[in-house]
C-alpha cells in the first residue's frame, strides 16, 4: 500500500472521536477526500466527513488483480449490492509513465437491470469519467445506463426514506483486500449524498440498456505523477434495495503500462483522403476495447503519446498494416472528437470497405442473439462508418471479394442482428431484438 505523511488537525481530542480532518490549525480548511490512519486505526474522508474507524493490514489491492465482484448471486448480501458507493483503493509503484487501464466488466448475457451505475476513477486527486464499450463506444456520462424499470421520482425518493426529496443517499462502502470472499465490503455509517438524476441518461443510445448491458468497458487514466502510488475507483449502486440486487459486475485496475504504437499517416478529413497518404508519418497508440496492443479496431481509443495524454485529432488515418491481400492498400480507421475508433476498413478512392465485427451467422435472429462467438470480421461496402439496409456485405476485402453468405448476423456494434438475403450478400434489414 502507498503511504504519504502529512501534518493534520483533528476537530476531537482523538482521532476516532474526530467528524473531520483539516489542514490549517484553524480548521477552516478540510483535508482532501481519501484513507488516513492513525495508531493503525483507518477512516475514510468523504466530502470532508469521516466516515467510521476500522482496521485493516492493507488498505489496497495491488494492482493487476480484479479487485471485487459485483455479482447479484444468493452468496452476496443485498447490504452489499444496494445504496452504495463501493470504493476500492489500488496501489502501484511509484513511478512517472505508463497507462493506467480500469475495466468495468458487465457479465456477458446478464441484464444490467435497467438502473444506472456511476464509475469514477480517482488519481492524483483528479475524478475521471467516462468509458469506452466494447458495445457502444463512448459512454461519457458518469451513470452508465438508463432505465425503463423507474422513474427520477422512483429513484430519488426510494432510497432516504422521503416521498420526493431533491437527491438521495449511498452508504459509503470500502473494500476489504484481506478478506476470503471476492464481495466483502466494510460498510462504516457514513453516506455520500448524490444529486437528483434526470432518467434517461443515456439518450444518444438508440436503445435502453435494460436489458443488454455494455459489457466491458474501459476507463484509461495517464500516469503523470511520480508521489502518486494509488488510485481509487467509484462503483456508485443507487437502486434501491426494494427494487432487488444490482447488476453483475466486475473490476480490474491494471498495473500503469505504456500504451503500443502503431504507424500512421498524418490526419485526413476525409475517408477517401487517406489516398496517397504516408502511412508512416505518425506514430499512434491505442487503449485497446476490440483490437489489440497495436492493432486498432472498433472502439478502441486512440492517442498520440504511450501514457495517453493526448488523444488523436478527430479524422481518417491511413495505417502501415493491411488486412487483405492487396499490398498497394493500406488499412485506415475513423476516430471521433472523443479519439474513439468508430470504424476501421481497407481501400481507398472507389474501392472503400468497412469492417464488421460479429458472429459467424446463424439461421434465425433468435439465434444470432444467442450466439456468444462474436469474433468473426465481414465488410460491407456503405458509405457510413456501420452498415445500414441495401448495403452489401462482404466476407473477405480483396480486390474482388465474396458475397457473405444468406443469414441472421450478431454485430458487436450495439446489439444490431444483420439479416442478408437474396443470395448477393445485400442487407435486406437490420435489427435490434436481442
């Protein structure tokens, strides 16, 4: 566990008989928000409110560890899944450089529930929010989801007890890194009080996540300070406990590591720009999401540094790697304002293709929904970054590539099932039924 010593005054003749921390002998001035100790004794300063004394060997989880379980099973209290901030600490060495990448991992075929959940990563005394989904790409706000299940009223009067009060309370619960079960929580009787939340949240989603949950998603952090040793991750709960469990999730703080490069040309503002480019004037990075350490896919986030702390202009870049066979084409992707691949392809002036992430194909939609293998790559020839009806979809991208075949395909853009028909690969209709 990282430590840092410091000089504090107490408003109490003892640190366990103490409402708040301070930094001037006037105390006028309230500590920053975290864990202090003293005489082996820990508090955590919320909002400049100590929450309750406990004890503890080490109050972080070394980093590379899936640090908890959020997982509404039988085994799991409700205390621990309902009306709670979960807080946990992760150490790393103290050292300047390198990325630091936090997964929220949404169980794959579990509903989320239909309630949001806040993520917060906390570094340097800095809040972060924000995600990137393997689903969805860019979720920016700090509540990840929206709801059809309940109402702003629903939400913020069923948690403090009042008919219609104007925000609601969390219970304050840290993690426990010395405990045997992967969901222990100490849960001291301090709250945190949230602002009132206007439901839906996410309403540039064409769709609720009420059901399908944005799998995994990733928060990247840069890695600037040498004195900064940990870093804190938010998992905000507010559904009440009479509305039944939270949504299964689980988190990893990854170790702060440099981000991969990969060659690149300079910015284009166009996708058939990218014709003539050097693909080897620049040098990018990628956080990966659907590709991997150098090899940038769909979602992935992109920077221009290996510590991510600058994100790549929004644009077309042509990339020195070509998937297909055709040596005088390059690969080139799309990245957005927020440096988040929303499409990658391959050709440029009238020969453009697009990839497609999805299942191998099935002979239903039911099936297509139900298919978990999401790991097959088509292309279609449309003009937009996703396919879209009348476009035609490919199974490989040579110079004269074959027709996919007749059949129901799960993308893993959003939940879409691509239905192709008519024997000539071309999208009859695109769903969302799963």
């Amino acid at each position: 566990m990282a430590v840092s010593f410091g000089t504090y005054y107490l408003n109490a003749e003892t640190f366990e008989e103490a409402t708040g921390i301070f930094t001037n002998g006037s105390l006028t001035v309230s500590a920053p928000d975290g864990t202090y100790q003293f005489g082996g004794v820990y508090r955590v300063l919320t909002g400049g409110v100590l929450g309750a004394p406990f004890t503890c060997l080490s109050c972080c989880q070394s980093c590379n560890s899936t640090v908890f379980q959020l997982n509404a099973t039988s085994t799991v209290p409700a205390q621990i899944l309902d009306n709670n901030v979960h807080t946990i600490c992760s150490s790393f060495e103290p050292r300047s450089g390198g990325f630091i990448v936090i997964e929220f991992d949404f169980v794959t075929g579990v509903a989320n529930s239909g309630f949001p959940l806040g993520l917060e990563g906390i570094y340097n005394s800095v809040t972060t929010t924000g995600v990137v989904s393997r689903r969805y790409g860019w979720l920016p706000n700090k509540y990840v989801g929206d709801s059809n299940e309940m109402s702003s009223a629903q939400l913020d009067g069923g948690i403090n007890g009042s008919a219609n009060p104007p925000d609601y309370n969390l219970r304050n619960a840290h993690w426990n890194p010395n405990s045997v079960v992967n969901w222990d929580f100490d849960i001291p009787a301090s709250y945190v009080t949230e602002p009132a939340l206007t439901l839906p949240l996410t309403t540039t989603l064409p769709q609720s996540l009420t059901v399908n949950n944005p799998e995994k998603c990733y928060m990247g952090i840069p890695n600037s300070i040498v004195a900064a040793q940990t870093v804190d991750v938010k998992v905000y709960s507010p559904r009440p406990a009479s509305f039944g469990a939270a949504g299964a999730l689980d988190v990893t703080v990854n170790c702060p590591s440099a981000l991969t490069g990969f060659e690149a040309s300079n910015v284009s503002a166009t996708r058939a720009g990218v014709c003539g480019l050097n693909p080897r004037a620049a040098t990018l990075y990628n956080m990966p999401v659907n590709g991997t350490a150098g090899v940038p896919r769909l979602f992935d986030r992109v920077f221009t540094t290996s510590n991510g702390t600058s994100l790549a202009a929004e644009g077309f870049y042509a990339l020195n790697q070509n998937t297909s066979l055709q040596t005088s084409v390059h690969d080139w992707i799309h990245v957005d304002a927020n440096g988040v691949v929303v499409a990658k392809g391959v050709g440029c002036g009238g020969t453009l293709l697009t990839e497609v992430i999805s299942t191998a194909g099935s002979a239903s939609t039911t099936l297509a929904c139900t298919d978990p293998a999401i790991n097959q790559t088509w292309y279609h020839d449309g003009s937009g970054d996703a396919p879209v009806a009348t476009d035609t979809m490919y199974r490989n991208s040579l110079a004269a590539p074959t027709p996919l075949g007749d059949n129901y395909y799960q993308a893993m853009r959003e939940y879409n099932v691509i239905q192709v028909a008519g024997g000539s690969g071309v999208i009859s209709n695109i769903t969302n039924p799963c």
